[in-house]
C-alpha cells in the first residue's frame, strides 16, 4: 500500500508539472521581429505597428511575413507573404577575393532572400503579396510604406543595395566549403553547436547550406537567440568557432 501511495503520488506530481505552462522560452513574440509588439521602423513620426491606418491596427505578429491561406508562391516559404526583393546581389564567387576559394559557387537560398526581402533596402516591410483567381497583387498594407532604416540594415553596401560581399558569405554548400578549404579549417558538420543539442547540420545548415539563418534565429527557438539581442545561434566569438576551426 505504501509503494502504490508514492507511486499515486508521483503520477500527481507529473500531471501537474505536466500542465503547468513554461514560462522560460522565448518566441518570436517581444522579439526585434515581433511587428505588433516593438520596432525601431517610422513612417510619419508614427509607429508602423501601433499606429492606426487607414481605421485599421496591426496587432498580427505573424501577418507581416506570414498568411494562413492564399501564399503567393510556396518557393518563397512556408506560408510566405512578403514581397520577395528582385534584387540581383554580387556575392563572393563574383567578387575576386583571394580568400574565398574559387570552388564554391553562391546561389541564395529562399530563406536568405526572405531576409533580403527587408534588409535590402528595396523593398517596404509591410509590402505583402496576396493571390487571388491565380493572379499575384502587391500591396503596403496599411497605406504608407515602411522601409527599414539605413542604420538598421545589417548589410554593407558599397554604392548600391546589392552588394553582399561585405558580410558573411551566405548561399554556399557546408560540405564543398570543407572540401576547397585546407584540412581542418572547418569543423565537421556532425559538430555541435553549443547551448542546442544539436550538430552544425541539424541547427545550422539549410539544406546542406549556409544561409542568413545559420546564424540568425529569429523566431528565437535556439541556443541564444533567446536572449541576444541580435538573436544569434551561439553568443560572440563561440559563434565563429562553432564553425571555424581556429
């Protein structure tokens, strides 16, 4: 009777922390992306997402990038509204650089032109695409459109807005890096990536690649992207090494 009291009594406790809500992980919501809550982005002195335009209040934390029916082209992204950038960018295989190995060519991924999608400069933040009757309409959802500020654009740009050879690379195979590389530069991508749980392949690599969101998190779901304000993977210099073998 004594062993079926602590096991009755265990089963509670699981139950309870079972329903209890977690309070610890963070989320896209609050975050720099979150744009019904906070951002840095003004049209007019006002607020791009705590304004009213046109009778109409942003209160969507999604709906800036992301729609439940109707996505314009599911190449984009999962879901993807946005306007994509129809820009086309110089990246390190075009730019000459005696430290970029001459075996790797760069083709943008979808979710690193996501990211361009805003932080290019081209295009607004709130312009969204929507399909109707197979015909792609663009829109500034309410009215004026918001462009992010030049000081905010993590991307240096040499006299145009289509310049990415002054950044990270991006838009390259992991494993044809490893291979024009000398030995030993690049860690494997079976390697962890710190704070995770997971390996350079799994958290890192988008399909096989290094894209804007190898680094980058911002939905805020892994490592330190929780708490960085930059919402990075891995946390200074542990961010580079993750990678780079030095």
């Amino acid at each position: 009777m004594k062993k079926l009291s602590i096991l009755l009594g265990g089963l509670a406790l699981g139950a309870v922390m079972a329903l209890t809500p977690s309070t610890g992980h963070a989320s896209i919501v609050g975050g720099p992306h979150d744009f019904a809550y906070n951002t840095n982005y003004y049209v007019n002195g006002q607020s791009f997402v705590t304004s009213t335009r046109n009778g109409v209040t942003s209160t969507n934390v999604c709906g800036a990038c992301h729609t439940i029916h109707h996505n314009p082209d599911p190449s984009r992204g999962p879901l993807w509204i946005h306007t994509p950038t129809a820009q086309t960018f110089k990246t390190y295989d075009q730019a000459g650089s005696e430290t970029f190995p001459s075996g790797i060519s760069v083709s943008l991924g979808s979710s690193s032109k996501a990211c361009l999608s805003c932080h290019d400069g081209s295009v607004a933040i709130n312009s969204q695409d929507s399909l109707s009757g197979g015909v792609i309409t663009t829109t500034n959802k309410l009215g004026s459109p918001v462009y992010v500020s030049g000081k905010a654009i993590p991307i240096e740009v040499n006299g145009s807005q289509d310049d990415l050879t002054h950044m990270h690379p991006i838009g390259f195979s992991y494993a044809t890096a490893i291979a024009n590389m000398p030995a030993g530069d690049l860690n494997q991508p079976s390697a962890g990536v710190p704070g995770t749980g997971g390996s350079i392949s799994t958290v890192m690599l988008k399909n096989g690649n290094v894209e804007c969101s190898s680094c980058h998190d911002i939905h805020r779901t892994q490592g330190t992207s929780m708490s960085s304000g930059i919402f990075t993977i891995v946390s200074g210099q542990n961010l580079c090494l993750t990678c780079h073998n030095k």
